[in-house]
C-alpha cells in the first residue's frame, strides 16, 4: 500500500468516523470496487486525459449520485480529480483496516480445501476469539492444492494446519532429532 493511499483512506475513515457513517462509507466504497471491477472500461474512461475533468465528474455523478453516500461520491471525485482513481483499492483497504481496528474486528483468511461448513466457520471464529480477544471477520479461500486441513493467515501470521504442513513439521521434527 502506497503512502497516499494510506493518507487518503486515513483521511476518509476519519471523516466517516467523526460523522458516526462509517458502514454507509464502507459500503459505498464496496459498491463502487464492485462497479469498476465489473466494468474496467468505465474507470479507464474516467482516467483519460482527453476528457475535460468537468465531463468525468459528471459521469461520476451520473452513475453513482443518489446511490453512494456523499462523502465517497466526493472522495471519488478528489481521486478522479487527480487522476488517482487506481489508488481506490488502497484506499479502500486502509479505510478497512481502520474500521477493523477501532471495532476490534480480526480479519482472518481461511484456505482450505473445499469450502467450510458454516459449523466449522464458526468453531474457528470462536478458537481465534478465544485466542486474540477480538471479534473474528473470516474470508474462506478454497485451495484444491491442499489435501486436507485448513491454513489460517491473519496480521501477517500463518497457521498451518493443513496435512502437508503437517507433514513437513513431521519431516523436520525427525530431521532434529537425528
């Protein structure tokens, strides 16, 4: 994440903070990421330089006036403004990771190999609760890769408890001991 990202999500967040929209802000943000992922030739339009800055805030307008909350239809434009709208996942990040850390939600990502029962979703937000002391927000990835098991990744840590990590502490554990 870039230094401006991290300044212009910072600063969004902390808008939204002060004005207690925090969840209308994030969703907004979300609708908007979906909206350019969906239609990548819309957010190369809205960064072409042969259109008049005017036109492409209008179509910003156009597309999302009435439906975001205001203040990401401004943020929006500040970025289109100066041609920074590939920050917008960035930002979108930092804006997240400081709403996870002032509500003490933990971001985890679950891979494992077929996708997880709901039951085992939430015997593992209960383990990781009990662990970190934080309200646990789980992403379940599926890996076919894996045999079995379950790899959990969150601040940076990784937890393997997947068959072959597994075997690989197996392998190593003989290894030290010889």
């Amino acid at each position: 994440m870039t230094a401006a990202q991290k300044e212009y999500g910072g600063a969004l967040y902390e808008l939204a903070a002060e004005e207690k929209c925090e969840d209308q802000v994030l969703e907004g943000l979300q609708l908007t990421q979906r909206l350019f992922r969906e239609n990548p030739d819309y957010s190369k339009l809205l960064l072409q330089p042969s259109i008049r800055k005017e036109d492409r805030l209008a179509l910003l307008d156009q597309a999302l006036g009435g439906n975001v909350q205001p203040y990401v239809l401004n943020f929006l434009k500040i970025l289109c403004e100066r041609r920074a709208l590939s920050d917008l996942d960035g930002c979108v990040a930092e804006f997240c990771a400081r709403l996870y850390e002032a509500r003490g939600i933990l971001p985890v990502t679950a891979i494992s190999a077929v996708p997880l029962t709901e039951q085992q979703t939430q015997a593992l937000k209960e383990k990781l609760a009990q662990v970190t002391g934080k309200s646990i927000l789980i992403e379940n990835k599926v890996d076919e890769a894996l045999v079995g098991g379950i790899k959990v990744e969150y601040e940076g840590k990784e937890l393997d408890g997947s068959v072959a990590g597994r075997f690989e502490a197996l392998r190593q554990m003989l290894l030290e001991s010889w």
